[in-house]
C-alpha cells in the first residue's frame, strides 16, 4: 500500500510518498498549491508537480496509490469542490481516495500522534487550534489581516510601519525602525526629516505613497526588521514583539483546555524572540511539562493523515519515520534549500 499526503500551501507545495508503515520512499516540491491564493490553473499544475517528482523519485504511479490527502487552507474534509485536482489525477490513472484536510490539522499532525492537542500558526497570519480524536474541534483567530491576526508577521510588520509613520510624524518615539523601513521601502533615509512640499517630512509623504501603493498584507516583509531591531535591543521593536507575543499568547488561551502537547509552526514563532518565548512560558504555566514541537511544514502531517484515513493504526514510531523519510530525502538533494521537517525544543532552550 502506497499513501501521499501533499501540503498544499499559498508559498509552496511538499508531496511525500510512503509506504503503509511509513517509509518515505519520495518527495516532491512545487510552488504555490492553494486555488484560492493562485487560482486553479497555478495551483494544479504545482500540485501535479510535486506529485509526479514524489512518484519519479519512488519509482511508482498514481495507479500505486491507494489513499492521498491534500492539506490546505480553506478547505477540509468537510466539503468544498474537489473536481479540479480529482478529475486530472483519474485521468492519469488514480484510483483511489482523495480527502482534503485542514492544514492546521496537518500542521499538528506533523509534530504529534496524541489525539488531544494543540496547534498555534504564526506565519504572515495567525491561529491556533484544539485537536480532540484527532479533529479540530476550536479554532481561534485566523481572520485575515483586516480583522485579525493578532501577533502574525503582518501585525508586526505593520507595526515596524505605524512606528516608523509616527517617528516622522513627530508622534512617536526616535527608533532604529524608521530608517530600515525607510530603507527596505526603497526611500533614502538621509534627510529622512526634511520638509516636503506640505510642511511634512519627504520621507513620510514618500514612505505612505509607497505603503498605500502595495497590497496590505505585504506589510509582513517589515517583520525581520522588527526582529532584528530587538536584537539591537531597540525598544520601539522589542515592545511590538512583546505585545505580538501577549496577542498569541490570549489565541491560544481561546481554544485552550486540558493539557496536551502544543506544536508550533510558521516563520514568526519559529524565530526565536519574544513571540516564541512567551508562548513557551504560557504552556509551561499552564500545562506543565508537555511537548513543545516546532514544525516547518504540514507535509509529515499531511502524510500521518493520509495513513490514518487508510486505516493505518499510526503511532509515535510511524511519525518518526516519516519525518526522518523527509530529511532524508532533502539531504539526498531532491529538495536542496529547504530546511528540516522537525524540531523539538526542549523547555528552556531555543532552537
């Protein structure tokens, strides 16, 4: 029996291919994977090719495959159209079962087996769930960036923006914000106080010309600004990513109740900084000594799933070799650039 689990996201697409104990036997990557984000034509042609390298590399065909599972946001096993990835997969000889899951329920997946858990996504958007036999049974937040997304990098990001607006404005505090945002907008930060044709600084009427002009959610590119400032204990930058901590922090108290392992995913919490460590703390205090897993990707997760619907009785050992199936494969160079599938950070320490 063959399974593939595909996490299909808005940046990128992981196939994994593996047998029914969990051996991956291939892997493929492609780009953006979600019809939403990419449209149907975009997102198929990814999907299909990250599948067709995980067959390539195992030496298989779709008609192999007995059970498969797409992660992705916005559509789970609930409902929605499946017909645009089901049809031209038939059509190339797949036989068997797609299901589609959530890829917050991928995500957790991929970093634990205990059927009571939870997950907390920090990536450009935030949320966090609470994993009951194996389904999500509360989510918290996940709104988007007009309203919500507390604590995600475009909350961040746009916080590096608001500071550096009001430094200008001569409503802030002077932080080392100003010029790198000045500087990552592509505006010269010299003479960054200079009046402009209104009486205000040209670099602000600049800055908000160049901010307006862009979508809003590509205010999380300041995100690594802010983290870097606080580094340089700048503390302008180091308030903002303390409050993005307190923000993640309340979403997952939403969906909180008794313990359970907690697995952590999406580029703002992976960092270390404020936003990781408080969440550590808030598990620690109000769970004891539980899990606390990092995770880079749903694709192990989307794979346990895939496993699961095909009646595979997964376990600890299952998921252990299913991650080390993906490492394996991207030390092979198959997917040279893209970090490992796991770390578990032990209490106390940062990865």
């Amino acid at each position: 029996m063959l399974v593939i689990g595909v996490d299909a996201g808005g940046t990128s697409t992981r196939a994994v291919l593996a047998t029914g104990e969990g051996h991956v036997i291939g892997f493929g990557r492609g780009g953006s994977g979600n019809p939403t984000s990419s449209g149907i034509p975009a997102a198929l042609a990814e999907v299909r090719g990250a599948i067709a390298s995980a067959l390539d590399a195992g030496g298989a065909s779709l008609s192999d495959v007995s059970r498969m599972v797409v992660a992705m946001a916005g559509h789970d096993s609930r409902g929605g159209a499946s017909e645009w990835i089901l049809d031209p997969l038939k059509e190339n000889g797949f036989a068997g079962a797609l299901t589609f899951e959530s890829d917050l329920l991928a995500m957790y997946a991929s970093g634990a087996v205990a059927p009571v858990g939870y997950g907390v996504v920090c990536g450009t958007g935030a949320s966090a769930v609470r994993v009951e036999g194996g389904r999500i049974v509360a989510t918290a937040d996940g709104l988007g960036w007009l309203l919500g997304d507390r604590g995600s990098g475009f909350w961040i990001g746009r916080g590096a923006a608001a500071a550096a607006i009001a430094e200008l404005d001569g409503l802030g505090p002077e932080s080392m914000l100003t010029a790198r945002v000045l500087q990552a907008a592509g505006i010269a930060g010299e003479g960054a106080h200079a009046s402009g044709n209104d009486g205000r600084p040209a670099a602000l009427e600049h800055l908000i010309r160049v901010l307006y002009a862009q979508r809003p959610v590509q205010l999380s590119g300041f995100a690594p600004l802010v983290f870097d400032a606080a580094e340089e204990h700048d503390p302008v930058a180091q308030g903002i990513l303390h409050e993005a901590g307190e923000q993640l922090v309340r979403t997952l108290g939403l969906v909180q109740a008794g313990p359970g392992p907690v697995v952590i995913g999406g580029s703002i919490v992976l960092r270390p900084g404020a936003p990781q460590q408080m969440l550590r703390a808030h598990v620690a205090e109000a769970f004891g000594d539980v899990p606390f897993v990092l995770v880079d990707s749903g694709a192990a997760g989307a794979t346990m799933l895939a496993l699961r619907h095909a009646g595979v009785d997964v376990d600890e050992g299952t998921l252990a070799r299913v991650r080390a199936g993906i490492g394996e494969a991207m030390r092979a160079g198959a997917t040279a650039g893209i970090p490992g599938p796991l770390t578990t950070v032990p209490k106390g320490d940062t990865p």
